[in-house]
C-alpha cells in the first residue's frame, strides 16, 4: 500500500505534468532529433539481418513509443533498445516469438514493478555516488564504444569530430545536420556503387501484423529465462534510476518518478510485441545525445518517431539500404558526443573522499553491468556511511 508521501509525490507529478513546456518543432529539436542514431542503427540493422525480424512492425512500434514519450514527458525522454537482450537475440540465434515473448513478460514485470510502488525502496537505496557512478560508467561506455567504430575510418572520424566541435554551440547550423551530410558524402565516396543501391529504394505501403498468435508458452518461458530476467538489473540501473536523475537534472520543470518510468516500460513492451516490435526501455544514454546536439522538448522524439513510421509504412523493403548512409564512423562520433554528454554530469559529485571513491568504484563495474555496478555501489556507500569501512 502506498504511504501519504507517495501518493502526494505522484500527484505533484502529475500536476507539474500539466504545466509542461510545449514541445518545439524547431531545427535544433530536428538536430537532436538523431542524437541517439548512434545506438538505433546498429540494433535495427543487426535485429533484421541476423534475428531476421521484420523490419515493418520494428520501427513503426518503435515510431509509436518514440511519439508516445514525447507527446507525454515532454522531454527528450529516450526510447531504445534493451542492450542485454538486444546482444543476447543477435548473439544466440533464436527466434523472433521468443523474443516477443520476452517483451511481453519485460513488460508484466515492470508494470507490477510501478504499480504495486515495489520500484520504490530499490530507487531509494540510489545514493548520488551509486547514480554518478552508474552515469559515468555509461557514459564512458558509449565514449569507447564510440571510438572503436571511429577508428574503422580514422580519417572521415577526425574531420567529423573537428566539425562537430565547431558547431557544438552554433545555433544556426546544427552541428548534427553537418554530421549527416558529412556521412552521406562519405559514404558516397567509399562505396560509389551506394548511388545504384539508393536508386532501388521503393514505396510499398504495408501495415503491422498482429504477432501475437505466433508467440506460444515455450516462447514466453524461453524468452523470460535467456532475455528477460539477465536485463532486469540494467533497466533499473540504465533505464530507471538514471534516466530519472538525468532527466530530473537537466529538466527540473518536467520531473518524472521512477514509479512512472517503471510503469511507462511495461505497458510499451506489453503493446510492442503485439505487433513485432522488439523490447525497449527509456535508456539514459539516449537522453544525453539528443540533448548534446539540440534537444530541450519531446519534440525531437516526435520528429524520430513519425520519420520511423514513415520508413516503416512506406519503405520497409528498403530499411537495410536506407541505413547504409550512415557510415560507422559517424554514428561513433554521434555515441562518443553522447557518452561525454551523460559522463559530465558527474561534475556535481562534490569534494567528499568517500563519495567519489564511490562513483568510481560504481562506474569501473558499470562498464562491464549494470546490475552488479548497483548492488556494489549500495553496499560500498552504506559501509562507508556507517564507518564499517575506511578508505
């Protein structure tokens, strides 16, 4: 049963809910707009070439959530893949219901998660040193992941990174519109024989298929054992407790609760699903590169989200040629910016020995899980709050 506190506490929520900045349409909201290509591209292009999941009811679920979360927050508030299960689907060959089946059973457990107010007293363990360090860690893993597909083309990634930093601040031309056209030139260069594939682009309207008939009960236990239960721990680290931190800090206006984040990740990935879309989850990574390279509303998820349901409606054939505009060098200058954006934020932590010691203990684990970089960064900070420890 929920106290007097939490019930006061989501009702200022949702009151501020209704005094929410207006979404913008402007162009740095259309910059921001593909601030978090860098994680999309990889996921959608390795879930349709190697999972094979069709490419028509993955980016129009993914369109819809995208607008969803715009249109409600008000704020570039993400929508991504879940990384656990993504790596684990293309990694493991197995089919595509069962992977619906595990969006499905993602969704039931944080919708009870949120509803039943269970995600409460887990969040509050989250010190500021546990969240920084979550954050940083992140933030740091996209800075890596992020060169590592910059030296596929050392070059083209230092001409883009020069560029980006001039533009960073501008504007009037987005540095994210100079990083498109700088890919799609170079793509164009590298591989010349892009223009014959470009040119067999079609329109076909198509709609979603109802994919639930073809999820059967060893989908779902097949799905809850190999995907399900090994991302719950980052969810909560990536995708609830960070996201609101980082949301709250950087739009004081339009806080969210982790009560209605939870919430929010299990009735997209129960609807998901139902119409082949993958399971996704409101990253913190996400957040920070569509405000790196504009964003301030939910606008720019609204923008994302209808150009991924045009594609998916009316070029759905077409989505592994779309794609190949974006080279890989510059979808990791597009993650490195993100991972610097998400990282800085820890510039707050403060000049408390054991705090830091913290956030960097949390962070070292953070890169390699989320969930243990949790339970560690919880079970250090108390130890040392208590003085059971001394560093």
């Amino acid at each position: 049963m929920e106290t007097n506190i939490e019930i006061a506490e989501d009702k200022i929520s949702d009151d501020a809910a209704k005094t929410k900045t207006k979404n913008h349409y402007n162009r740095m909201e259309w910059a921001g707009a593909f601030g978090d290509v860098g994680t999309l591209i990889p996921f959608v292009v390795a879930y349709i070439t190697i999972v094979k999941i069709d490419p028509l009811g993955l980016l129009f679920m993914f369109g819809i959530t995208l607008m969803a979360s715009g249109l409600y927050y008000r704020t570039p508030l993400p929508i991504q893949p879940m990384k656990a299960i993504g790596a684990a689907a293309i990694a493991g060959g197995i089919s595509p219901a069962a992977l619906f089946g595990s969006g499905l059973t993602t969704g039931l457990f944080w919708l009870i998660a949120g509803a039943t107010g269970a995600i409460r007293p887990i969040a509050k363990l989250a010190t500021k040193p546990v969240v920084r360090g979550i954050m940083l860690g992140l933030g740091l893993s996209f800075m890596v992941d992020g060169v590592h597909r910059m030296m596929t083309v050392p070059l083209l990634s230092g001409i883009a990174l020069v560029v980006t930093y001039l533009l960073l601040t501008n504007p009037k031309i987005p540095a994210m519109f100079m990083l498109l056209i700088i890919g799609v030139v170079s793509a164009i260069i590298m591989n010349p024989q892009i223009i014959s594939e470009l040119s067999k682009i079609h329109i076909g309207f198509k709609l979603p298929v109802f994919s639930l008939p073809m999820i059967t009960w060893n989908d779902l236990v097949t799905g809850t054992l190999i995907f399900t239960i090994p991302q719950i721990p980052l969810t909560l680290g990536n995708a609830v407790i960070a996201i609101v931190a980082e949301n709250n800090e950087l739009f004081p206006d339009r806080q969210v609760t982790e009560k209605k984040i939870a919430i929010s990740q299990g009735i997209m990935n129960l609807v998901s699903p139902l119409f082949g879309g993958i399971p996704m989850c409101h990253g913190a990574g996400g957040m920070a590169g569509h405000v790196r390279f504009g964003a301030k509303t939910g606008g720019a998820l609204v923008i994302l989200g209808s150009m991924l349901i045009l594609i998916a409606l009316f070029f759905s054939d077409s989505v592994a040629i779309i794609f190949k505009i974006f080279p890989n060098a510059i979808l990791g200058v597009i993650l490195f910016f993100a991972g610097s954006e998400l990282a800085i934020v820890v510039k707050d932590i403060g000049d408390k020995k054991p705090d830091f010691y913290v956030m960097i203990i949390v962070a070292a684990f953070a890169m390699w899980n989320m969930g243990v970089a949790f339970l560690v960064g919880v079970i250090l900070d108390n130890s040392l709050r208590r003085g059971w420890l001394k560093i």
